[in-house]
C-alpha cells in the first residue's frame, strides 16, 4: 500500500484490538469459541493475550490518536480485572506481567 489512509489505519488498528480482546475474553471463558461452539478456559492464553496488548500500548505510546489510546486502555483493563477474578476463582496467584 503506497498511501497511507488514516481513517483506515484507525479502523484496522481498532479491529486488531477488538479481535485480541475477543480472544482474550474466549481465554477466560466469558465467551463461547465460535468454532468449537465451546466455553473453555486457558488462563495461560488470556495472560499472553494481556501481555502482547501491554507491549502494543508500550511500542505505541505517543503515536496513537486520542481515541486508539483510550479503547486500547478499555480493554486492556477489562481483560486484566477479568483475568485477576478467574485466578480469585481458581485459587492461584496472578502471574507477573512482562516487562513490555
């Protein structure tokens, strides 16, 4: 692509972060899988899922628009105080974030 479309660079971006919030929730078991028709839960999955958004925010931080940031920031949030209450109920203890 030789020229650059912000509005679809926007769209795109948000799209990659609604897909990995979606995976991220199915990891915890919130969402049904649509390909297995299955709720399964990995708590594993959903904390590399957490940790490649914390190395987005950090790779991408002063270079998104207002918006990016803020949906970025949503979601990260919510898929990490899901993810701390599916380890409560596990009875285990929160992995360390990486250092993204």
């Amino acid at each position: 692509m030789t020229e650059t479309n912000p509005s679809r660079q926007a769209a795109l971006f948000l799209q990659l972060l609604l897909g990995l919030q979606q995976g991220g929730m199915m990891a915890l078991g919130k969402l049904m899988n649509p390909m297995t028709r299955q709720i399964d839960k990995n708590l594993d999955a959903a904390r590399d899922t957490i940790d490649t958004l914390a190395a987005l925010e950090a790779r991408t931080r002063g270079n998104l628009e207002p918006d990016e940031a803020r949906v970025l920031q949503q979601v990260l949030t919510e898929l990490r105080m899901n993810y701390l209450d599916e380890v409560k109920k596990a009875g285990g203890t929160p992995a360390p974030e990486s250092g993204a």
